[in-house]
C-alpha cells in the first residue's frame, strides 16, 4: 500500500469542523465531546492478559455472537489514558457496527491497574501488546487481528511492527496509527513549548499521582521524594521512567523507544493519520524516507486536526470524528481483501 499513491480510502480529505479550525480546538473539543456508545453494552467483558509472570494487563473485550469467524481489532490508548478513553469507546463502538470484534486494553498501570504490576509503562514497551496479540491468536484460535494505537500507543504499535520486520504474526493482517509520537525527541521538545503549557501540566500532574499510588503499593520500589521539583515530563522521565526501564536517562530513553528507526522495517499494510498542525506531536519526522519509501505505509496528513481531534464538519446525524471512521474503514478493507 504505497504511501504514495492514491488512497483506497473514501473521502480523504478533512475538514475541520468550522468552530474548530484551530489546533488546540480540536485537541480539547475532541477529548470533551461525547461519544453516543450502544453497541459495547452487553457484549463487553473485563479480561486479563498475564504478558510476564507477576504482571497484568487490563483489557476490554467486546465479542460478536460469532467471535471466531470475525475479525478482531485490539485499540491501543495515548499517554496517560485509558481503555474507557472517548477515542478508545468510540473506535470499538465503531468497529463493533462493522462487524469486528473489539479489544480495548490498558497500558501496564493505566485505568486504575497499578497493583497489577510493580513496573511503569514507557513509550516503547511493545511486550504486551505483542503478547495480546499471539495470546488472541493461539489461546482464542483468531485469525485476523488488526491493531490501532493511538499517540503513544501509536508510537508501541508502529514500533512494534517494525520490529516483526519481515516475520509478523500470521494473524497480525493490519495496523493503524492516529497521531502517533514517532520521534520521542522531538516530542518533549515541542511539548515543553510555552503554547503547550496546558497540556504539558496535565500530563505531568498525572504522571505524579500516578507514581504517588504506585510508591503505596510498592513502597521499597518507589521514592517519592525524587517528585520534589518534578514539573516537566522530561524530569519525571529521568528520575523514574528511565531507570526503572532500563534506560541510561530521558536521552537515552527517547531514542531508543521512537518507533521512527523502525518503520523502514514494517511488513504489514499500515495506515497513519497525522495532523500537520498537531501542537505536541510534531508532523516533520513522518516525511522523512522511513515513512515516505515504505510501501506498505499509507500516510493520511491533512493541514488541520490537532491531536487525536479531527472533528470535522460532516452534516448533523453522521459522524464527525474523522480519524476514527478512516482507522475502521482501513481494517474493514483489510478483512474483506483477506476472505
């Protein structure tokens, strides 16, 4: 699927809806407009994935009557968010009316999980998705799985396709990527910009209670007063992402969990949305060659959309959360090129 090209995809083109041309519009409007959820109801079920011995992770199952026969969509959240995040709800509402079945999951810790794990969750922690992954494939007997992450959870997704390389699972058939953190460097540096300074401190007040729960439930493994002074992601990230991550320091961290170094090697067809105008996650490092050469990638970049936005300007009665629709229109492709 060759980035280049024309998109298989219909109507590509986004446009914003008219009160939210801005950036930051669509950023905040997107995280506060409600979702209209019907079809998770009843079919849902908690369930927990055991990627390492000791640690857990907290999914969202939500099965067709005929679960075996049908594909399967594992949703993958953004920093600090959830499996009951609006974009994570409204994806798997979305592929749950297309026929899919749906598996939302929290990253290690997220979703009021701290006690399932000792450790915290990093940027490029692709071992459980992966294990999610070959666990549907082999303990459930599904045959088509198609993955979709969000921001960070984009960055684990695409990483985590690069490193398959030309050897994924058989029954990983697709991935998608909304406005993913491809270049972790380039990332904290735009997010410590002063006009980003209402979400930088919303990040960082929740990276410390966080680690506030988890210092009293691991009380030996966590030190609480290394938070002193810790207000900006980049420092929390030194004092406890990147040690306890096995990582020298935020540097060395940001470098070596970027998806960036691995997309050349991705092997399965792979959409990404991205805002040009997205505040936090800059755009530039998806138009270098990685991206660009790749022709299993399909780049979806329109001028306006902020972050995980894309409120667009469809007529009342239709959805308006672009990215969304386009992530289940790509799988559904998918699914019916593989029967």
């Amino acid at each position: 699927m060759r980035a280049h090209t024309r998109s298989p995809l219909t109507e590509d083109t986004f446009v914003p809806h008219s009160a939210l041309k801005n950036a930051h519009a669509q950023t905040i409007a997107a995280a506060l407009i409600p979702r209209r959820i019907r079809l998770l109801t009843g079919i849902t079920q908690p369930r927990l994935f055991e990627p390492e011995p000791g640690i857990k992770v907290l999914g969202y199952c939500s099965w067709q009557q005929d679960r075996l026969t049908r594909p399967t969509v594992l949703i993958v959240h953004g920093m600090e968010g959830s499996a009951d995040s609006p974009y994570m709800l409204s994806t798997a509402e979305k592929a749950v009316s297309q026929g899919f079945n749906t598996v939302r999951i929290n990253i290690r810790n997220c979703g009021g999980t701290e006690a399932m794990s000792p450790t915290l969750y990093h940027a490029g922690m692709t071992e459980d998705v992966n294990h999610i992954i070959r666990e549907l494939a082999t303990t459930d007997g599904l045959s088509d799985i198609y993955v979709v992450g969000f921001s960070l959870g984009g960055n684990i997704v695409l990483k985590l396709a690069g490193e398959y390389g030309s050897t994924p699972p058989k029954a990983l058939r697709g991935i998608v990527a909304i406005s993913p953190s491809v270049d972790l460097t380039a990332c904290i540096n735009a997010i410590e910009a002063r006009s980003n300074l209402f979400y930088h401190l919303r990040f960082v007040r929740s990276l410390r209670t966080r680690l506030r729960r988890k210092a009293s439930l691991f009380p030996d493994r966590y030190d609480v007063s290394l938070l002193t002074g810790i207000w900006s992601i980049r420092k929390f990230d030194d004092a406890y992402t990147a040690p306890h991550c096995g990582f020298l320091d935020s540097a060395d961290y940001y470098k070596r969990a970027s998806a960036l170094p691995f997309i050349s090697r991705i092997t399965v067809p792979t959409l990404i949305i991205h805002a040009k105008d997205d505040p936090f996650i800059p755009y530039a490092p998806l138009e270098r060659s990685e991206v660009a050469q790749n022709n299993n990638i399909l780049l979806l970049a329109p001028d306006f959309g902020g972050h995980v936005g894309f409120v667009s300007a469809r007529p009342a009665g239709l959805d308006r959360f672009w990215a969304e629709a386009k992530a289940v229109e790509f799988v559904s492709l998918l699914a019916k090129s593989a029967q």
